[in-house]
C-alpha cells in the first residue's frame, strides 16, 4: 500500500488542508474526525497512496451521530459488515446525517477487511483493525469519503442510496489481492461514488462539493467570506457555515487550483498544478493523484492497467 493506498490517502488530505478542510487523521485514534468547516471544499486527492503523518483535531458534532458513527465502527468485523450490507439492501433514500456516517464506517470496515484478509495472505498475519479504520478515516474508497463529516451532512443536502452502499461494501469485498482488473476496480469505486448525491443546483450557497449535484463544484466565494448556514436549524453551530456557491466545472484547459474544480468531486478531469490548467484523463505512466483522472480509473502514484499487488508484505508494516 505504500505506493497506491495509503501515502495516496495523506498525500492527498495534506493538499487538502492547505487549501481549505481537511478530513482525516493519518496518526492517533480510531474515531470519526470531524475537521474545521472554514473555507470550501477544494481538496485535492492523494497523490500516492502511502505516507502517513498529517493529524487534525476533531471538530464537535451531534452526539447522536457521533453514537451511531460509534456503533457502526464497533460493530464491523466481518460478520457485522456482511449483515450491514444486507440490511442497506432495502434501498432507501434519505438525507439523514446518522445514516450516512454509519455508511462511512460500513465502507471503511469493509475495506479494513479486505486489506486485512489480503496481508494475511501475503504473510502478515499481525493486523491492527483500529490503526486501518484510522487510516481510512475521511477518504475512504479512492477519496469517495472526503468531506462526508457531520457538520456538514446535518444541513440535508446530501442524500445517501443505501442499496448502492451494499453494492460498494460487496464490491470491495470480492476483489482480488492481485492483478485487479480496471474493470474491477472502476466498478467497484463507482458504487462507492455513487452511494452519496448532492442535491443542490447551480448557483446555490454550498459548504462541500458533496453537496453540490453531479457536475458542479463548490467555489468558494471570492473574498474568503463565509456566514452562517441557512440549512439545519437556524443558528445551529453543529451546522457547517456556507462558503461558496455550486457552479458548473471547468472545461479542458480552463484555469484551476485544484483538481476538483475541473471534475465533481475531483472524480474525472485533473488540474495539472505545473501549468495551472484542467486536463483531460491521464494516459498510462502519467502522473496521477486520483484514479478517476486515469483512463485506466486506476492511480498508484502513477496512471496504471492493473493492479498487481493491493498491498504487499512490506507494506502491511502500515497496519501493525
């Protein structure tokens, strides 16, 4: 994982805080990090998947979704995650803010899983659980996670499908330790992405890209400014403040600062940061930093066809 999982999980959340929120702890506990809300969301995924060493504080957030993001986390061994996948089968539709928490941590014990099950099988069979929900904290599968924090999911604009959730737990869960197709692994992340929606239309006061609808993003407005949501109960402070407007992405060879501003949710076209530019996606061997800037849909530092090993015995290290 030291080349396309984990450095790509912190390389990415770095550049993240320093443009505005960041989302994950890459060190300490176990628990559901809830980052400060001050600026919009124009984090820029990892660029590999392997060093671990940034760490935010949390940010208070509603006990009763803090309780059921605990429940959730502490209910996941294999059993529990397969029962959880089952049970999000019903295929509902909500905006509940508990409900999408409890669907972060689903994802990230099934991925917790898989990467456990695929150290054992290199022959690590040390494996600390707790370290990996950690990691994954706030990024969860190729970065479909960031920004999912309470603060800003209580404001209602963000809907979850709980079917396709099942879909991305089983999907993670049935691949391969090595040579992971394209095909498997687009798939795969696909139903991750597509398990959460934005609804808010162009030119709507936003917190978070996630809460924008597919092809726009959240621009932050353009004196730094924020005021207080107008989503939630009023004048609630558990309630991100607004800090932008949703418009529409930036074509090929526009002008951007950050890989999201050229693909919703940084899923697709790249800012390539020498030139300043949008680009389209990336030919094999390319530099990459997301793997939806891939024409492959896989990234591990660099565009690539395959994976050959999701993780190896080295680099298990990371979860010991």
């Amino acid at each position: 994982m030291r080349n396309h999982r984990l450095a790509v999980i912190c390389a990415a959340l770095a550049a993240a805080s320093a443009a505005t929120m960041i989302i994950v702890s890459c060190t300490g506990d176990d628990g559901f990090l809830y980052p400060d809300a001050g600026g919009a969301d124009v984090s820029q995924p990892p660029r590999d998947v392997a060093q671990i060493d940034s760490q935010v504080p949390p940010v208070d957030g509603s006990v009763d979704a803090r309780d059921a993001v605990a429940d959730a986390r502490d209910a996941g061994d294999a059993a529990d995650a397969s029962d959880a996948a089952d049970a999000a089968d019903s295929h509902v539709v909500t905006p509940d803010a508990s409900t999408i928490l409890s669907h972060a941590q689903r994802e990230i014990e099934s991925l917790c899983q898989f990467t456990k099950g695929c150290c054992a099988a290199a022959g690590q069979a040390t494996f600390d659980l707790a370290k990996c929900r950690n990691l994954y904290q706030g990024y969860g599968f190729q970065g479909d996670l960031l920004n999912v924090r309470d603060d800003v999911l209580r404001a209602g604009n963000v809907l979850i499908d709980t079917s396709r959730g099942a879909q991305c737990y089983n999907a993670i869960s049935t691949l391969t330790c090595k040579n992971i197709s394209s095909a498997a692994y687009s798939s795969a992340r696909g139903h991750c992405f597509e398990t959460l929606r934005g609804t808010l239309a162009a030119n709507a006061n936003c917190r978070s890209t996630i809460e924008c609808q597919p092809g726009l993003f959240c621009e932050s407005f353009s004196d730094g400014g924020v005021f207080p949501s107008d989503g939630g109960d009023a004048g609630d402070a558990s309630v991100a403040p607004i800090v932008g407007r949703c418009v529409a992405v930036k074509a090929v060879g526009a002008a951007c600062g950050a890989d999201e501003e050229c693909s919703h949710r940084a899923n697709g076209n790249a800012c390539d940061m020498t030139t300043g530019l949008c680009v389209g996606p990336l030919a094999n061997n390319a530099d990459c930093r997301q793997s939806g800037q891939c024409t492959s849909q896989i990234c591990t530092g660099t565009c690539v066809p395959v994976v050959t090993d999701y993780i190896t015995a080295g680099e298990c290290a990371d979860f010991q």
